[in-house]
C-alpha cells in the first residue's frame, strides 16, 4: 500500500545551519508529493508541492526534489532561522480517492 | 479574512458528555475534511465530504458523527467522550478532489476530556 516514511525527530540546529529533512515513500502510480509545516499552535500550512517526477518545489528558501528513481522528497533549506522551528510533514496524493497519506512529522528545533 | 475557521477553540468536558465541533471554509471549495492529530503530532484522516456527501469514512468510531448542511461548514458531533477522544481536531478543505490539490486548514480545536 502507500505509505510515506520520514526522519525521526526532534532535529535541533543551529541558526545558519544547513538543514535536511528525509523523506521517501511507498506508491503505486504516480502521485503528488507535499511537504507541509505546522508552526507552534497553529494548523498546518501547504510548503511545497511537487506533481511530477524531477519537479523541484519550492518556497521560503526551502526546496525539494521528486526523485522517483530514489522515492523520495527530502526538504533541504541552505540557512535555517529561529522562526523556522515547527513540524514538518510529508505527504503523498492517493491516486484512487485523492487522500492524502501523511508522514509521522519531524520537530526542526533552530537555536539562536 | 479566515479561510478556514473552527469553533471553538479549546474544549474541556466531562467523559460521557456529548459535544459539537464547527467548521466553516469562506473559500469556495467544494471538499472539506475531519483530521485527528494525537500527543505526538500524528496526523488521522476520518471524514471527507465533496459538495455535502461523504466520500471518505475511516475507521472512527461511530460515536463521531459529521454534519455538512452546505459545501461551506463540515461540523463534527461526538457522543459519549472518552478520554482517548482528547486530541487536537483539524478540518481542512480543497478546491476539489484532484491529486495535486492543496488542502487548506483550520486553526484546529483542542479537546481535552477529564
């Protein structure tokens, strides 16, 4: 079945830090992929998106790349800032009836 | 202007009581949705409705029941709290049931069952 797996976390760094945010899947056919973030007491908000294999998505200096050969979309930021602590979501697109499948989330902890 | 609002916010309740969750998207969307998002921030779908009917009914007790009087508002009413019931609810929606949709959420309502 589909199925989306991401790094555990929490992951703490610091400010200015490179950040990498694994993500790889499990699907039959060709599905959508999004990385969504939830801020602290807040709902979660759409990222990046990515429909097609080597789309690159892309927002608020955070991108990420649908490798299909590789199954994955890890989310990659060059120079994290405090204000980017939140959780962060990965997701697949179900093909038969268009609902999501969600990643288990990764805390990012940025230290001033 | 709020795309999707929530009401209430916070809920705090007595087990055995039965209690009403709201939901209204001002974005003209034609699906809306229930998540459940437990301690650790995982993520449950359990109600889709497109244009006011059902389409998505994950295995959720039958103690939660959606209403959807028109596309706009998706509300949740849940008998008989247990307090495994205390999570945050989130409702989302999406202009339409498409694999490269956005889903669009709420501020989310935090229940807690003593």
């Amino acid at each position: 079945g589909n199925s989306v797996t991401q790094m555990e976390g929490p992951v703490t760094l610091s400010e200015e830090a490179f950040l990498t945010i694994n993500c790889t899947y499990t699907a039959t056919g060709y599905p959508s992929l999004f990385w969504y973030v939830q801020y602290p007491g807040e709902g979660l908000q759409l990222l990046l998106k990515a429909t097609k294999a080597d789309d690159k998505g892309s927002n608020k200096g955070f991108e990420a790349t649908y490798r299909k050969e590789t199954t994955s979309f890890h989310l990659e930021k060059g120079s994290v800032q405090v204000s980017d602590s939140a959780v962060y979501f990965c997701a697949l697109s179900k093909d038969s009836n268009y609902q999501l499948i969600w990643g288990a989330g990764t805390k990012l902890i940025i230290k001033p | 202007d709020t795309a999707v609002s929530q009401t209430p916010k916070y809920l705090v309740t007595q087990m055995g009581n039965d209690k009403s969750i709201k939901c209204e998207q001002n974005l003209g969307h034609d699906t809306m949705y229930w998540y459940k998002q437990d301690s650790k921030k995982f993520l449950k779908i359990m109600f889709s409705y497109n244009n006011k009917e059902l389409i998505i009914n994950e295995t959720v007790p039958n103690r939660f029941s959606p209403k959807s009087p028109d596309k706009a508002h998706l509300n949740l009413h849940i008998n008989s709290l247990e307090l495994g019931d205390s999570a945050v609810y989130f409702c989302a929606s999406s202009q339409s049931r498409t694999r490269q949709e956005t889903q669009y959420f709420g501020p989310g309502t935090r229940l807690l069952v003593l």
